[in-house]
C-alpha cells in the first residue's frame, strides 16, 4: 500500500472539556449517514469502493481533533487508522476495529431502498444496518462524544475502520498488519463485530460476547475427464466425478466437537434449562436459542456448504472440465479432522484449490477487558446474563490476531424478543432498532471508562 494516501491533522479541534456528553446522541444520524454510501462489496474489482465513507469517518474524527491516516491497497478500497486517548500511565493499546464494506443487495427485493437509510416502525434500515454500519456508528457517536468533553481514556487507543472484510479483508485488514504493523504497535486486546448482542433463552436475556471464530476454507473444486459427445460412452465424464465429490461433501454429518468456549455458553443455558450440558444434549441447548440456533447451530460442528457449480457449455458436448465451490468452515482445534474427512469426501480425481484459507482462533473468556464487557451490559440492563459464544462467520480479527492481540466480538445491542436478528446479516430488509443502537452506545461508553 506504500505511504498513507491521505492524513487528516489535529486542526481546530472542537473540544470542551468537562462538559457533559450524550454517547447515543449522534448515533442514529451516523448510521443512516454510513449506510446511504454504498460500499458494496462483490469480491472482485466491480463496486464502489470505501472511499466516501473512509473520508466520511476521518472527517468525523478531524471535527473533534482526531487525526487519521488513510490507506489504499487499490484505488477506492480504503481503510482509515487514529490513535486516540494515552495518558502515558499505561503502555498497552486497545484496538477498537469494524469495516466499511457491505454486502451487495438488490433493491427489488427489499421493502425499502437499501441504501436509503429510512427511519420506519422504531427501525434504521439498510444494507449493513447490522454489518457491520451499526457499530461503526456507535463507535464514533461515543469517541465523538467524549472526545468534546474530555473524557479521553488514560489507555491508549487504535481507531480501525477497514475495507474488504465482506470479501476476507485482503485488500483491507490483511494489508495493514503486512504493510503497517507500526500502527499497532503496543496493542495487546482488540474489539470487533459480532457480540454483545442479546437472545432470549427460558425468558432471560443473555448478551452473547464473541471469543472465538471458525476457521474458514474457500474452495474450489476441479474435475477433469475426457470430452467427448453426449450421445456417446464416456466413462471418465468430468461432471460425473465432481458431482459425486458435491454431494458427498454437502451430506455428510459432522460430529459434535465443543471448543471452550461453547462448552461455557452451554453451560450457561443449561443452567437456565435445568439440565448438564453435554455433548450429546448440546443440539437440543442451541434449539433453546430460537433463531438464534441458524448461527450457534453451526459452531457446535465443522461444516462445509457448496455453493456454486460450472460445467459445460452445450447439451450434447461432455466438458474437459467441470467446477464447484465450497464455503468449508472448521472449529478451533479441529483443524486435521477437518481436512482430513474432506480429502477422504472429495476423493481421488477433484483438486482443491483454496480461495481464502483462514485459521480458527479462540480467546480465553476471562481478564480485565471481559469483565468490564460484563459490567458495562449489566450496568444498563441487570437481569441479563453474559456469556461467550463461538461466530461461525468471519471478521477482520483473524487478521489482527496474527499481532499476538486477544480478541473479541462486543458491538452490544438489546433487541426484541421476536427479533429473529441472525437472518438479517446478508439479508434482506436489514435493519436495527433505534433504542438498540443507543443502547448500545451508552454500554460502549461505559465500557471505555472501564478498560
């Protein structure tokens, strides 16, 4: 990426320390700002790019005295990075870290335009109203906020906002730990997407924190035979071979493996259920998760999806080649197993070819920065119980984590009980409550006074 494509200095910085702040008080306009800037993202060289909205967000910072430095690893797809906050009393950095990128959506689809960013029914809807848009937004309504009145954290702070996580972040989070490792220098924890967000098991709210990711395994699949006539014999049919591999590997039943951290959230809805978590009872605990379990369902297992295929190019003419896709995905710890029963799947005569081959990782759930994500939830709602999940998904911090950093998901939202919120990531009619979002400020504010 080379030297930093922009920098937005400390000028005239709109501070005024010792005044009051509101952390939730912007953040429904920064949402709906973020999402009417599509940044979609298609995986290849087609989109828009992140660059409005990196600019967007470098301006936020600069109106309160922040400085950011923009980098491009491609014309368009940017990424923005600050240092904030430091006293000087400690020397080890935080990473707050969420991505710019969104999924593409068709707007026939959806019962509003998705990049309009419509207020309707107590909702912000739109693409990347969920993913990942929302925490952006509550990131710097708070870093705003406190930064206007003074409330700058004595810990050092990195600020991240990246390009291309929707597609691995290569072009974004993979860049900067390659090319700008200075930027984290001295970070030891990071925080990211895809936690804090609340379910309902038994009646009780329980804020899932993300400590762990699947691994992830793009693939594809190549078989190659003989070409040929369609009306004719053909034993070595390249079709044949590779869709034999397809259905192998789309039925097979992988085994219950539970990592660490889902044997604590286990035994936490057992304990809500009445019963032991085990490994043979674990499918019935997620079932208690409701729609919930389409996501938790899927961390209790390796799991391989396919999910497209090419052959061919005419009816009656046998192809040299056929090829499919498959979205593997593999827990921490599994690893061998996984690839192992999927060479024996695949069998002889298929090629693999890895598209994006990231690993596993999972952060013990304990320390100081877990128990201030504990106390900032309960602190705004204290019935509810907190408790560690695995995300079968993936997020920037498989890259970060390469820079020795501990991990975790905590973008804290409190939604509806019949809010089947998993089904909007990728979805259509993406959407977040207001109160959510403000909610979930007011929890990341307290959150920073605590870490």
């Amino acid at each position: 990426m080379g030297n930093p494509s922009s920098e937005h200095p400390d000028t005239h910085p709109d501070t005024h320390p010792g005044t009051e702040h509101d952390p939730a008080g912007e953040v429904v306009e920064i949402c709906r700002d973020l999402i009417r800037m599509d940044t979609s993202n298609y995986g290849d060289a087609e989109g828009p790019g992140e660059r409005e909205a990196a600019e967007h967000v470098a301006a936020l910072l600069d109106e309160v005295g922040i400085s950011s430095r923009l980098y491009e690893s491609e014309p368009g797809r940017t990424s923005v990075v600050a240092h904030w906050g430091g006293d000087g009393s400690r020397d080890d950095a935080l990473l707050l870290h969420g991505h710019l990128d969104v999924v593409p959506a068709a707007a026939e689809d959806w019962q509003v335009d998705p990049f309009s960013g419509e207020v309707q029914d107590g909702y912000v809807w739109g693409r990347g109203a969920v993913d990942m848009k929302d925490f952006d937004a509550m990131l710097l309504s708070v870093v705003r906020a406190r930064a206007r009145a003074g409330r700058v954290p004595s810990r050092p702070v990195v600020l991240c906002f990246t390009a291309d996580e929707e597609a691995g972040g290569h072009k974004g989070a993979e860049v900067l730990v390659r090319d700008h490792r200075e930027e984290f220098d001295g970070v030891t924890e990071a925080v990211g997407e895809v936690g804090g967000f609340s379910t309902t098991v038994r009646g009780r709210r329980m804020y899932l924190i993300e400590a762990a990711e699947k691994g992830m395994a793009w693939m594809r699949l190549t078989a190659r035979g003989r070409a040929g006539h369609g009306s004719m014999l053909n034993t070595d049919n390249a079709v044949t071979r590779l869709s034999g591999a397809v259905a192998r590997i789309g039925a097979h039943e992988w085994p219950v493996r539970l990592t660490p951290t889902m044997q604590v959230l286990l035994a936490a809805v057992g304990d809500l259920a009445g019963v032991e978590a085990t490994p043979e009872n674990a499918p019935r605990l997620i079932e208690e998760f409701g729609g919930a379990a389409r996501m938790l369902g899927a961390v209790i297992s390796n799991t391989t999806n396919p999910t497209m295929l090419g052959a061919g190019y005419k009816v009656n003419v046998i192809p040299t080649e056929a090829t499919a896709h498959v979205d593997g995905r593999f827990l921490p710890g599994f690893e061998d197993e996984f690839f192992a029963t999927l060479a024996e799947l695949t069998g002889e005569g298929v090629e693999i070819e890895f598209l994006s081959h990231q690993q596993p990782w999972e952060t013990p759930y304990d320390g100081d920065l877990v128990d201030a994500m504990t106390r900032s939830l309960l602190a705004e709602d204290p019935d509810a119980v907190v408790a560690p999940y695995l995300m079968s998904g993936g997020t920037d911090a498989k890259h970060f984590r390469r820079l020795g950093m501990r991990s975790y998901g905590f973008a804290p939202l409190r939604l509806p009980d019949d809010l089947d919120f998993t089904a909007l990531f990728h979805g259509v009619d993406e959407r977040v409550p207001v109160d959510a979002l403000e909610f979930g400020a007011r929890v990341f504010d307290r959150f920073l006074d605590d870490v």
